[in-house]
C-alpha cells in the first residue's frame, strides 16, 4: 500500500467527532477535515519521517488538512537533522515551495517555513527566493518570506529578517504582519539597537506590531 493510503487510513482511525468540529473552525471546509488533533498528526509524521519525499509531495497534494500537515510535519522533522546534506536540505525546500499553492492556512507556513527553508538558506548566499516571496500576492507565500526567516535570526543572520520585514511592514494583511513582529521580537533578542531602529523608520507598523516587537 502507498503511505498517502496508510496515513490517511491511520488519520481516520484516530478521528473524533469533537476533534472535526475543533479544526472546522480553523479549515472551514467540513470535506477537508478528518478531524484528528494535532499532536496525533505531529506523532503520526514523526513515524514516517523516512518517508521518500516523492510520497511526502503525495501527502501534500491530498484534499485532507491532516493529511497535508503530515506531509509537511514530515518535510519539518526531516530538516531538524544534522546529518542533512545541503542537496537533501535544496530537495526539501523545492518540494516546500513546489507545493505551496496547497500550503493554503497559516500553520502550514509555521511548521516547516523555519527549519525547510531557513535551514536550506542558511547554506546558500543567494536568497533571493525571499524577496520573490515576499513580493507574492498569495499572503500565505509572503508569510513564508518572513517565517523562512526566524531560522536565519536564530543564527544570528538579522539582515535578511529586517530586508523581508521592510518590505512587509505596510503588508494589508494581519497573518503576515503577525510574523513580521515575531521576526522583529527575535531581532531585537539579539540586537535591540537594530529592532529599535527599525521601528522608528517604520512608523506605519500597527500597534500590534510594534507591541510584540518590543517584547524581548
């Protein structure tokens, strides 16, 4: 049997009747969703984290939401190695943003955004695909330009993160804005003398924003 065939079976097996109506209320679609929690479907990735990626890409084209987190739980789980290659670590990402119209809710980009292409662009000078991101007009596709970088600041690579959330800072919508101050709180963690800079070129950042990014 094919592994889209047997986490989708193992997703069903796990389903509740209060687990459907819990994520319904994130996914909207009552034909996306089997209903099973999430640190089932986390547990559940976790097993098959030496999925080949061609079944990954599978599990990622399902109509499921459990099923397509799985996927990219596993790509997540994947990119958590040491031992990755910098090619396994290009093959991942490609597979992450050769899938992304299917990475359509926020806790998608959150969970494999950081590790899959943070850690990928750790090992490459040319970053480029941030700023194509960022320039997406899929939010979610501009989520993921900021998102990528966190991974980036936690190794103390702050240019990319402010570059991203420079040209974010006037984003229309509230689930890129959210990051952008995330990326911006681990800034100033590292560097508050920049953080504070930033925000005092930025004055069109909401309060919100500027709230969470003081935080460190």
């Amino acid at each position: 049997m094919s592994l889209v065939h047997d986490v989708v079976a193992e997703l069903r097996s796990m389903a509740t009747p209060a687990e459907h109506a819990k994520v319904l209320k994130r996914v909207g679609d009552p034909d996306l969703v089997i209903g099973v929690r999430m640190r089932d479907v986390f547990d559940l990735a976790s097993r098959h984290v030496t999925a080949d990626l061609d079944d990954v890409e599978a599990l990622l084209e399902q109509p499921w939401y459990e099923a397509r987190l799985v996927g990219v739980s596993i790509l997540d789980a994947k990119a958590r190695s040491r031992r990755a290659t910098q090619d396994e670590r290009r093959a991942w990402a490609a597979s992450y943003l050769e899938h992304h119209d299917r990475l359509d809710l926020w806790d998608f980009v959150d969970r494999a955004a950081p590790r899959v292409l943070g850690g990928w662009l750790l090992g490459e000078t040319d970053r480029s695909v941030l700023q194509e991101l960022a320039a997406s007009p899929d939010p979610m596709r501009r989520r993921s330009a900021i998102t990528a970088c966190f991974w980036l600041v936690r190794a103390q690579e702050l240019d990319d993160a402010l570059h991203i959330a420079d040209l974010l800072a006037s984003d229309p919508e509230r689930l890129v804005l959210n990051n952008v101050a995330v990326a911006l709180r681990e800034v100033g963690r590292r560097d508050p003398a920049r953080r504070d800079a930033f925000l005092a070129d930025h004055p069109q950042l909401p309060a919100a924003v500027r709230r969470v990014a003081s935080s460190a």
